[in-house]
C-alpha cells in the first residue's frame, strides 16, 4: 500500500493532468531539435518534459539511493570491526 501511495499515486495524478492539458491545448507549435524541427502540439511536449523530468527525479533518487545503501555498507562494516577489535 505504501509503494502505491508514493510511486502510483503521483504517476496516476500526473496522467490525469496530461489528459485534462491535452483536451484544452490542441494547438501545434514548432519544436526546433538540435538536428531538425517538427511539430507538435502543445499537450504532447508538456507530457514529454513532465514525462523527461520525472525519470531524471527517479534517476537521481536511484543514485543517492546506491551512494546511502554504500555508505552504510561501509559504516556496519567499521561497527563489526571496532567491536572485533574490542572484544
């Protein structure tokens, strides 16, 4: 139930504010990439950058993650080895 409140939760709110955008923007604009142009309309590229920003969000929550889950590793490790040496 947990997982669901913290990771469906915003994903399903962030769906429904894609769709509720896209039904009043309609409009195309032109989107200029590095190697070329299209377009598209405005309710696709707000979902595509709210899409974008939410994986580099998860991206950067999963590296702290690993450098936290490190850091502990490497804390009990010095806990086990201080109380070695002093038993």
């Amino acid at each position: 139930m947990l997982r669901f409140i913290f990771i469906g939760l915003p994903l399903l709110i962030l769906f429904l504010l894609a769709v509720a955008f896209g039904a009043l923007n309609k409009h195309a604009i032109t989107f200029n990439f590095i190697i070329g142009e299209t377009n598209l309309p405005v309710s696709v590229l707000t979902g595509l950058f709210i899409g974008l920003g939410f994986l580099l969000g998860l991206a950067a929550m999963a590296a702290k993650q690993v450098a936290l889950r490190n850091e502990n590793r490497k804390l009990r490790k010095q806990i086990t080895q201080r109380e070695s040496s002093n038993a």
